[in-house]
C-alpha cells in the first residue's frame, strides 16, 4: 500500500472500528471519511458553504444532521488536522491551504530532479540494438531489455 492510501486508512480506522465489519458498512465509513477530508482541506469559509450545502443534500432532520455534524464531521476534520498539521498552516489566518511541497513553475514534464530522484550518472557505453545484451542474458539488447523497457 503507497503512503497516500496509508494515511487515508489511518484517518478513517476510527469509522471503520465503529463497523460491523461488512463490505457495505466499510465502504459506508470510507465514504464518509473522503468526505471528511475533503471538507478538512478546504478553507472555513468554504467548508461552512459545503456543510450547509451537504445539510440541503443529505435526507436527515435538522436534529439528526446537527448530531452528524457533531460526533463525525466536526471529529473527523478536528482529526485530519491534528494528523496532517502541515496541510492546515494557512487555514488557520482564513486563507487557502499552502501546498506541502513547492509545485514545479515550469509546464514540461517533471524530471527526477524535480520529484527529489537520483538522476543517472557515470558514463555507461551505449548499447546498440543488435549488440548483446549488458545484462548478461546473452540475448540481443532489442529482444531483452530494450523490449522490457530498461
């Protein structure tokens, strides 16, 4: 699992504890938890907008809405912001989510360099085609690493 579905597993484990343990209930807690999130990255402002406009949308009665908010919203985005603290540094002053890390300025595509990757170095011969491979296989390049893409 990457670290992006860890930590989405992390944030909702306390709605998937409250399951059953059925496919239907867990998918149920998932849902809401990518709700929750998604309210939680947004600034107060427009998370109020989206509450309200979720309130319109959902087929609960205002006490039954009111009791949602409190024991899963208001928890599971006071949870995203104590989890992921650095998502949040702008939100408190009222402004947009600063990113994590700097975006790229440049609309090419993104190098090694750009991701923080190693870039290749040392002088490695070209290979041509026909040339037997460098992996030792004994094939020609063409018909094995050339064509596995390496």
């Amino acid at each position: 699992m990457g670290v992006i579905a860890e930590s989405m597993a992390g944030y909702a484990q306390p709605l998937i504890d409250a399951t059953d343990g059925s496919i239907e209930q867990v998918q149920k807690a998932l849902n809401i938890a990518m709700m929750c999130w998604n309210l939680a990255i947004l600034p107060p402002q427009q998370r109020e907008a989206a509450i309200e406009d979720m309130r319109a949308r959902l087929e609960m009665g205002e006490a039954e809405f009111d009791e949602f908010r409190q024991s899963i919203l208001n928890r599971m985005i006071r949870r995203h912001i104590d989890m992921f603290p650095g998502m949040h540094g702008a939100l408190r002053d009222g402004g947009a989510a600063a990113p994590h890390l700097p975006w790229p300025t440049r609309t090419g595509p993104a190098t090694s360099e750009d991701m923080g990757l190693p870039t290749k170095t040392g002088n490695h011969p070209k290979v041509g085609r026909y040339d037997p491979c460098p992996c030792g296989s004994g094939k020609k390049y063409k018909w094995c690493c050339e064509k596995k893409g390496r």
